[in-house]
C-alpha cells in the first residue's frame, strides 16, 4: 500500500503514516463526514497510536479545506475550569482566521465581561488565556459594552453564538473540535470537560471529536461516582457515535519490524530478547507518554548506543526505564544520575532522590517480569557505576 498521508508532530516535523492507516483513516473520516451527530469519541487502549491517527486526519480535513481546531487536554489540565480551555483553544482558533475576526470581536466582549470574570471566579483568566493584548484590550474598552449583555445570559450562550457565527459565516460547512489527551488528564476535569462541552452539543455542523482510552475513562467515571455507576449509560449522555481505533496490530508489527530490522544488529541478544518481551510495555508507555513513533526511533537509538548487558530481567527492565525517563524527563534523569555520582562508594544505596516517575515508569515491565524486584534501585546502581566506567 502506498504511503500518502503526513502529519506534523510537536516538533513541527513532517512525519510518515508509518503505520499505513490508509484505510482505517478513510473509513473514520466517512463515518465523521456522513453523520450528522454531534459528539464522537475515537477510542483505543494505550500504545495505539490515537494522537498520530488524528493528526493525520487533520490532513484530510486540511485538504478538503473544513474548519478544525485541536485541543491537547492533558496540556491544559493545571486549570481548575474546563471551559478556559474551550476558550483558550477558541480564542487561537480566531486569530489564525482574519476573516472572523472582526465577526466575533463583539461578542469576545461579551465573553470577557468583567462581570462574567469574576462571577465564574476567573480572576486571572486575563493572564491566562489571553496574555498582555487581552488585558489591553479589557482594559482599553471597560464602558457601556460590557452592561449590554443580559443577566440571564452565560458564558455558554456566548460561545455557542459565536460558534454559529462561523459556521454561517464558512457556508453552513461543519467545524470540528478535536479534544485529545482526555484520558491523562485529572479524572474530575476529564469528566467536567463532558460535562462542558454538553453546554453546546446543540449547535448545527459543530462536531466534538474525543480522544481517549474508554476503559480508562470508565474507571474515571467509576471512581468519581461510585462502583456501583453505569459507566455506559454515563457516557451516552454525552457521545453519541464512539469509533473504535483498530490500530494494534499495525503498531505492533511495526515495534517488531523496528526491533527486528533496524537495531538488531547493535543489540546484544539478551537486550533484544527482552525489547521483544516487553513489546506490550513499550506500547503502553509511548501512548502514557505521548510519544510519537518518531521519539520512539529516537529512544531506541538511546538503547542501542549504550547497551547495556545483563541476562538478569530487573536490570534490564531498569536500564530500559532510565532510558524512558531520560528521554521524556532528562532532568529528573540527572538528578539521579548527580546523586549516584555523589554517592558512588556507597554500594548499598537504597532510595533514589526524584524517583516517582522512574517507578512509574518500572511498573510498567513488572506485569511481564518473573520475579520483579518491588523497586529497581538496587539495579540502577549496577547501571550507573557500569555506564560510569565505561562511558
């Protein structure tokens, strides 16, 4: 099958559809473009590659030139209030479309009223979400503007006008509103961010599109509202089409094509014997992490450039952690490697200082480990004063 879809990562790098989703990214685009329903989910376990799937999507949507916008959640839960990053996501949606500008500016008034600000307790939502020229602006047009808008009006209202404001003014053509990530974010503001969106599921041709892993939704569902909850019917309040993401396979022959072809020949056979072991766990981290296929080429270069050799399964597993961490956290990785070098007489080391993400990390191989040690410290020593020596 021939490659045709590119998306841009993070880092702003073209990238491959490596995994060949031609055919499954047809399909859902059909699905979204064919249906008249307000909210869907794209739903799929850890390690499935959601977030590279929708941003190829977005190429389709590029191409047929339809209004979208994308939410990463996970970045914007250290707010307390879902709807600043509806507004947040809105607000930079505006200003990279001129043409809507002065359309919606009236009613940007509106929705940063001071006294909506301070009834919803948005005191700081003026540094927040709108920076210095926001501010300027609230303040260069604090008059008669802001008593127009009616007691009985919210926040919610507002948005919805402007929402319909683009859709009249781009032909009745539908906007779409992607909102990844919602299984890493804080369960009570995943669940708000449901409850907040519901607010505007009536507005024609807006279309939510929800990203996450629904089992671990469910358990978000579950542990806010009790056991004893149908988390079914809990979710059915608020998506009404949910597409399936079967993508596994794809990605894990891709993992084993990875391993098996590309750095096979620089790996020592017991490092490669426990990547191929722990392929499940290597899947489950990049999805927990986001990483992309691309950061994963890169950490397996990491892994191969050291190699590390040991036949014994905890070292492994933790030589492959601190990898993790020091590519998703390399400051946390230092701290751990000053304080080994700091200590490096002392061979009975028994804590690690900044260790909770590297456990995190750990605990991932253990379901898949013999006899897992409870923590690998005592491994990451060996680690340390090998590399030490040797590098």
């Amino acid at each position: 099958m021939s490659i045709i879809y590119k998306f841009t990562d993070e880092n702003k790098n073209e990238c491959d559809d490596l995994l060949e989703s031609e055919y499954i990214l047809n399909e859902f685009d059909t699905l979204v473009d064919n249906s008249n329903y307000s909210v869907y989910a794209l739903s799929s376990g850890w390690g499935t590659g959601k977030t590279s799937f929708i941003k190829m999507w977005e190429t389709i949507l590029k191409s047929k030139n339809k209004r979208f916008f994308y939410i990463d959640a996970f970045k914007m839960d250290y707010e307390t209030e879902p709807f600043l990053m509806l507004l947040s996501a809105f607000r930079d949606f505006i200003n990279t479309n001129q043409g809507l500008k002065n359309e919606i500016l009236d009613k940007f008034k509106k929705i940063f009223t001071l006294r909506n600000i301070t009834k919803l307790g948005f005191n700081i939502l003026i540094d927040k979400v709108g920076g210095n020229a926001l501010k300027d602006f609230i303040d260069n047009t604090l008059d008669n503007c802001f008593d127009t808008i009616s007691e009985e009006k919210s926040l919610y209202d507002e948005l919805s006008s402007s929402l319909e404001t683009i859709i009249n003014k781009s032909d009745n053509l539908p906007l779409h509103i992607i909102i990844d990530e919602l299984d890493r974010c804080r369960p009570d503001f995943a669940l708000e961010t449901l409850e907040r969106i519901k607010h505007i599921f009536h507005i024609k041709n807006v279309k939510f599109i929800l990203v996450y892993n629904e089992e671990v939704l469910k358990s978000m569902i579950k542990t806010k509202y009790g056991i004893e909850v149908d988390t079914e019917r809990y979710l059915h309040k608020f998506v009404q089409k949910t597409y399936i993401l079967n993508n596994t396979k794809r990605l894990e022959t891709w993992y084993t094509q990875e391993v098996e072809n590309k750095i096979e020949p620089y790996l020592s056979d017991n490092i490669l014997y426990f990547l191929r072991k722990y392929s499940t766990s290597m899947l489950v981290i990049k999805e927990r992490y986001g990483l992309t296929l691309r950061d994963m080429k890169q950490l397996f270069a990491n892994i191969k450039q050291f190699n590390y050799d040991s036949s014994n399964e905890v070292t492994v597993a933790s030589f492959i952690s601190l990898e993790v961490l020091r590519f998703i956290d390399n400051k946390e990785y230092e701290s751990i490697q000053r304080y080994f070098r700091l200590n490096i007489e002392d061979n009975s080391l028994t804590t690690i200082p900044s260790n909770d993400k590297l456990l995190e990390i750990y605990n991932f191989f253990k379901p898949y480990m013999k006899n897992p040690a409870e923590t690998p410290y005592a491994s990451v020593y060996h680690i340390f004063n090998y590399l030490y020596i040797n590098y």
